[in-house]
C-alpha cells in the first residue's frame, strides 16, 4: 500500500474515533439516567444536569451571545421550550422502561424526522424510505411487546413522545428565519438556558428541591451525572462543532448513527436487560430499519433557516445539523 493512502487511513480513522466516541456515550445516557434518577427526581436531576453545562458553554460563547439580536434570542428561547419538553419526556421514559428499549424507540426519530419533512413538502418519500419506516414499526412493536401482544408499557410510549416531539423541533429548527446565520454555539446555549429555567420552575412544585438531590447523591451518582453533563452533553458538542469541518457530513452521520446499537450493548450488558427472543430480533429490526431508513431518506428541501445553526446537544436523544442527542 502506498505511504500516502496509508497515512489517508490513518488520519480518517483518527478523525472518526471522536465521533464514535459521542455515539458511545449517547448509547450510555439512558443507562446514566437511571443510575441518577428515579420518577420523583427526574425534574430535579435535568436541573443539576444543564446547571453544570451552562457556566461552562457560555463562557465559551460570551462573545457570540453578545451579539445575539433579539429575533434571535426569541428564537432560541422558543426552541428550547421545545427542547425542555424532549427532555421531560426522554427521561421520564427512560426510568420508566428499560435502557435498551429506551435507545432504540427514541432513534425513531431518524424515520420520522424526514416522513415529516415529506408532509411539509407536500412530496412522496420513496418507496424503500417507506419500507423502512414499516419495518422500523414492526419493531418497535416486537420489541415493546417483549415478542407478545402486550401494549407498550408507560415509558415506552414516553420516549415514543420524545422522538414525536424531537422531529418536531428539527423541522422547527430548520425552518427558523430568525436563526437562519445565528450561530451554532449561541443559540445552544439559550436554548439549554431556556430549557433550564423551565427544569428549574417545574421543580417548585415536582419532587424534591435540586440542591436537596445533589446532598443526596453519592459519588457513584456525581460520577454518573458528571458522565451526563460533561460527556454527553459538553464533549458531545464540541466533537460536533469539530467533525463538521474535519470530516463528511455523511461520515459523521453514520457514524453518529450506531448510538442505537450501542444504547441496546450498554442496556444489554451493563444494566442487565434481558428481553426474549422476539423481542431482541424487533430490536434488530429497529436498527436495520433507522440506517436503511437514513441512506433511502429524500434530501431535505432548503427552507427558512435550514443551516443546523442549533446542533445537537447530547438527543438522542439521538447528523452534525441534526436534533438534540438522547438523554
């Protein structure tokens, strides 16, 4: 092999293994989430979660938040009352179901996100696209069923909420005139401040005050919420930020794109999941049908602001102009 392309190799494998990395600690956010939270402290969870990430995010953009125009700011506020509300429900689903299926109902999105795109087009998706998001269906039927006839339990059909919720926010995104040349690290950071303060007022009246959550916790929990806050959410944005311009977008998004499968390792593997055969080869159908439905995808039409100026946060969740990463 010539020096040359073995070097090439070397150096695209480096790029690629920070974006991997994200993948991975996206797949373990859901296992984090139950290992910090339970029913009653969720709210109070999502608060310390983002009040660790935001002093640091906007020491960053100080100089980009200051130029923020007030069309922008609203923008961006409006946003991240849409993102408060994937949050609410990713995480409520999360301790409410398991951590594998969890991961793969929430990567639904990746199959909704262009049905909708279609619907606002007023344009038919291709074929295979549609055969995908059937198969995608059927699994996620499998798989919530345990292989059986039983409905959805509680959380399943939270997280299923989410990923409705998560398409609805990227077609918003897209569409934002007032956000068209905002930039990506600004209109981050309002939106988690929006969504932070939305955390911080349900938390009046919801559960536990926060400060009272973290005197709590023991270091195994600030161990998993710093994994939370720092590595899903903080490392994950700015690997996005760099691999947008070191690397293919495509690249990134197949990459990005085995967050599924490695939510269904962690849950499988460290949470101990157990789902029975049927519900395993759903589970399979899930992941086939989300990258079989990513690569028959139709392109998405350029409209109002359409440059994923609001990238991904950590949501799920689960592309570097795509929809906040999974809890």
């Amino acid at each position: 092999m010539p020096a040359s392309l073995s070097k090439g190799s070397s150096s695209s494998a480096l790029r690629d293994l920070p974006v991997l990395l994200v993948a991975v600690v996206w797949g373990s956010s859901f296992l984090a989430v139950q290992r910090v939270a339970e029913p009653g402290t969720v709210v109070a969870m999502l608060v310390l979660r983002f009040g660790l990430v935001l002093p640091l995010l906007g020491a960053v953009a100080w100089r980009a938040l200051r130029r923020l125009s007030r069309a922008e700011w609203l923008g961006g506020a409006a946003l991240g009352l849409v993102l408060s509300g994937i949050f609410l429900l990713e995480t409520y689903g999360a301790v409410h179901t398991s951590a594998t299926n969890a991961g793969l109902i929430i990567s639904l999105a990746m199959v909704l996100t262009p049905l909708g795109e279609s619907a606002l087009g007023r344009t038919a998706p291709p074929r295979a696209f549609l055969a995908a998001a059937g198969l995608a269906v059927l699994g996620v039927a499998l798989l919530t069923g345990d292989g059986g006839l039983r409905a959805p339990s509680l959380g399943d059909l939270l997280v299923l909420g989410a990923a409705l919720v998560r398409s609805a926010y990227v077609l918003a995104m897209a569409r934002s005139r007032a956000l068209r040349d905002t930039g990506m690290l600004a209109v981050t950071w309002v939106q988690l401040a929006v969504a932070t303060a939305v955390f911080a007022v349900v938390a009046l009246s919801v559960g536990p005050a926060p400060w009272t959550v973290a005197r709590a916790y023991g270091v195994g929990q600030w161990a998993w919420l710093l994994h939370l806050s720092l590595f899903c959410t903080l490392f994950a944005f700015f690997v996005q930020m760099w691999a947008v311009r070191a690397t293919s977008p495509s690249r990134v998004s197949l990459l990005l794109g085995t967050e599924p499968l490695w939510a269904t390792v962690f849950g499988i593997t460290v949470a101990g999941n157990r789902p029975g055969l049927l519900a395993l080869f759903g589970g399979a159908l899930v992941l086939v049908a989300t990258e079989w439905g990513r690569r028959t995808a139709p392109s998405p039409r350029p409209a109002g602001g359409g440059n994923g100026t609001a990238a991904g946060v950590d949501a799920g969740a689960g592309e570097p102009t795509k929809e906040p990463a999974p809890a």
